[in-house]
C-alpha cells in the first residue's frame, strides 16, 4: 500500500526479528508513539482526555507523544535500580481515567517489564513500549516490542538501530491497530486521493529502509559488543566517587545503548573525563515534569523524588560498538583515575 518494496521488505524483516505480526515505519520514533495512541482513539479503544502513565525520567518524546494524541501523561517515579517504572510506582499514578501505561526500556534495558506486563494485564490497562533504546533486547518473555500491546522504535541515527537520518516504527500483533496506524501514517489514504481519516504525513524513505535492511542483519554482533564493553566497565570501574549499574538479570535483556553511572561529584568527574578527550552526555539533565513545556503537570502525591535525583547524579560514558579494546581501556583508566 503506496510503499516502496525496500520499505515493505524491511517491515517484514523487522517485524519478523521483533516477533510480532506487524511493523510500520514512519518518520520517527516519535511519529511511531504518537499513531499508536491516535489509532486506538480512532478505533474507540481510548478516548481524548484519557491519561497514560509516562516515566518522568525519559526523553521528552514518552511524554510528547501522549500529549500529540490528545491524551494526559500522567508522569510516575521510576526504580532507582532499574532507572524503569516499578509497579509501585504505576499504582501512585493511577486514576480511574487511567487507560495505559508507557513503559521505556531506558539506556536499553528492559529490566522489570514483566512485573509492569503483569500489573497491566490484571487492571486491564494497554501497555505500550517506548523501545526507542532496546532494538534487539530480549527477555524469557519476549523482545522488546512484543511484550506489551504495541511498541515504538526510533531508528535516530545514533540508536542501536540507525539509519542514515530520522525514521521510526510501530510494532504490534494487533490487525486493525496496524492497520489503523498505517492509514494514519500515509494522510488518512488508503485509496489514493480517498481520505478516511484526518492522517499526517509520516513516511521512512526508501533509500533509508534499504540502509536499515542491512543493518539489522549486524544487530545482534553490535548488541553483544556493547554487552562486552558493557561487561568491562562495570568489572574494571573502580572509583569511591562512581557507581556502575549493576548487572541485568537477563543478560539479552540490556542492550546498553547508553552506559550510565552515578557520581557524587559529577561535574567534577565530567570536567576530568573532558580534560581527558573523553565525551560524557547527561541523560537526562531535568526530568519531564520539571521541563517548562510541562510546567504545572500534575505529579503523583509523594512527587518523584528518584527521578529528580537521577537527573542530578547521572552520567553516561562512551558506549558504542565501533569502541575499540583500546579505548575502553583508556576510558575505565581515566574514570579510575578521577580524584586521585
Ligand atoms: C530517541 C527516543 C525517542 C524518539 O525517537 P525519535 O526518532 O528521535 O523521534 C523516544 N523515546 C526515547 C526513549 C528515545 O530515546
């Protein structure tokens, strides 16, 4: 349907390595959240006005799209060893509005999502995964993207997944949802020039989808060379001042899309690491409900204290499959090195 065959090769290439029916491309990962929810209100699962539970600690994007599709984000603490929702922190955030929850697989990893999977089937909330980070993570339960109702991925190109520019993809097992948003994604059109729905315009290029073609194919070869790296830091990281994540408990669950750790003297350590040529990056600097395009956002009752110091303790290190042995060695030195 008015796709090219390197884009329809692609959809099934991909949704065949997630594990769902379905994948439709679009232009971006944000694109690709936002039509899962407009399609669900077009097809009467969800209602404008309906809230969905968001991690506070995320890209603005988790929030963004909710917001796009007319929905309210309801924005919930996160774990502070996952750095993902918990179950309790989904229950702090419910209303009776509540129809779906958000879960993102935060610097690749999809730590917890069962606990959050069963808490959604039992209140009969829709869950939806921002996968945006975890391309290729996998859990006993399923990868990431088949666990939940529907799932987004962005194909950004500095993702585990990227292409040459912005792209994204909606991934379900669901036949009138894919549906629904593919129509959604192309201007409402089925039938050229014959719109059923007020659609935007969200398309992957053709030339992008052959490039992610060939890409895929390298997927797993550069998830386990993160986990190696991954591996390293956390047994070689040795400072009072930093501490590692600690391991996952499924370990094809952690794609390590970022590598991030803690300090309690992060500029200090940033400041070192940059003297040192070493890139560091903040992820994230202020949490959603603190950003001024959420200002006056309703917040749980007890607030969302671990989000807000996550922002405050976080730092991401370089993580990336083209790292050589070399400069991951050069990188744990300097992080040992830092305060001696
Ligand atoms: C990158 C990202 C997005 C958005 O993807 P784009 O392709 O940039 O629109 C959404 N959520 C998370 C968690 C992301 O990291």
């Amino acid at each position: 349907m008015l796709k090219g065959q390197e884009t329809e090769h692609f959809e099934d290439s991909f949704a065949r390595y997630v594990g769902t029916r379905h994948a439709v491309t679009n232009g971006s990962g944000l694109d690709a959240l936002r039509l899962i929810f407009e399609a669900w209100i077009t097809l009467g699962r969800l209602r404008a006005g309906d809230e969905v539970i968001v991690p506070a600690n995320s890209f603005i994007a988790s929030a963004l799209a909710v917001s796009q599709a007319g929905l309210v984000p309801k924005l919930a603490d996160v774990s502070s060893a996952t750095h993902n929702l918990a179950p309790e922190s989904i229950v702090d955030a419910l209303t009776e509005r509540t129809r779906a929850v958000m879960a993102v697989h935060l610097y690749g990893s999809t730590e917890g999502i069962d606990a959050v999977r069963d808490l959604c089937s039992d209140r009969q909330l829709l869950l939806v995964e921002d996968s945006a980070q975890a391309h290729g993570a996998r859990r006993p339960l399923g990868s990431a993207g088949a666990i939940g109702d529907a799932a987004a991925f962005s194909f950004y190109p500095a993702k585990n997944l990227g292409a040459l520019g912005d792209g994204g993809c909606s991934v379900t097992d669901d036949d009138d949802l894919a549906d629904r948003i593919r129509v959604l994604a192309n201007y409402g059109s089925r039938t050229k020039y014959i719109h059923e729905q007020r659609g935007i315009n969200s398309r992957l290029d053709e030339a992008n989808a052959a490039f992610l073609s060939i890409k895929l194919k390298c997927l797993d070869d550069d998830n386990a060379r993160r986990r190696l790296i991954a591996a390293r830091y956390r047994a070689e990281i040795r400072n009072e001042h930093v501490e590692v994540p600690e391991a996952p408990s499924a370990a094809d669950g952690h794609v390590w899309h970022l590598f991030v750790v803690h300090s309690d003297r992060r500029a200090e350590l940033q400041a070192h690491l940059e003297r040192l040529q070493i890139e560091t990056m903040i992820h994230y600097p202020v949490p959603i409900h603190l950003q001024p395009a959420y200002a006056g956002v309703s917040t749980p009752p007890n607030g969302l204290p671990v989000a807000e110091e996550l922002a405050d303790s976080v730092i991401s290190i370089p993580m990336s499959p083209v790292l050589s042995d070399g400069d991951v060695s050069r990188i744990i030195h300097a992080m040992n090195t830092f305060g001696r």
